[in-house]
C-alpha cells in the first residue's frame, strides 16, 4: 500500500491557526504521499484565495476552526472535493 501513495498526486489546503500544528500535519502528509502539495491556510480570506488559486482536492479543517467555515457563508463549498475535521488529542 506504501509503494501506491508514494505515487498520489494531491493538492491539499490544510485550515488552522497554529504554525507548529500546520508544519507537524504537513509532515504527516509528505510521509505518506510524498507528491502532495500542502497549502496552509489560517483565514477564511485565505481558504478562498488558496481555492481560487488551485484545483484543492482535499481540504483538511482544524478542529477548532470548523465553527468559523461554519458561520461564514463566503465559502463556495461546491470547489471543495472533500472536507475533513480534524482533531488532535
């Protein structure tokens, strides 16, 4: 199965407002698909530049800003193949 995501091209928008948690989370990425490219976000005025600007397969939601995509309505979510929440214990 390693040798298959070694060979995954994605495009990935990681949403938080923590450096240390973006830079550990985009390590994580690269070990498994090492072909990903990982694009960090830390607003939603972000997240909607970064989705003009690519083609995002997978957008990837910090916990804690979950609520703020939420309440905001400027998102297009129909550019957003797939969204994860993401909690960190």
């Amino acid at each position: 199965m390693s040798q298959k995501l070694n060979q995954v091209k994605t495009s990935v928008l990681l949403f938080s407002d923590c450096d240390a948690y973006a830079r550990r989370f985009s390590q994580a990425v690269l070990h498994y698909c090492p072909l990903s490219s990982i694009v960090h976000a830390d607003s939603v005025a972000q997240v909607n530049s970064w989705l003009d600007a690519m083609q995002i397969d997978i957008l990837f939601v910090d916990a804690r800003m979950i609520t703020v995509l939420e309440r905001l309505p400027c998102i297009d979510r129909s550019r957003i193949k797939s969204m994860i929440g993401l909690v960190d214990n």
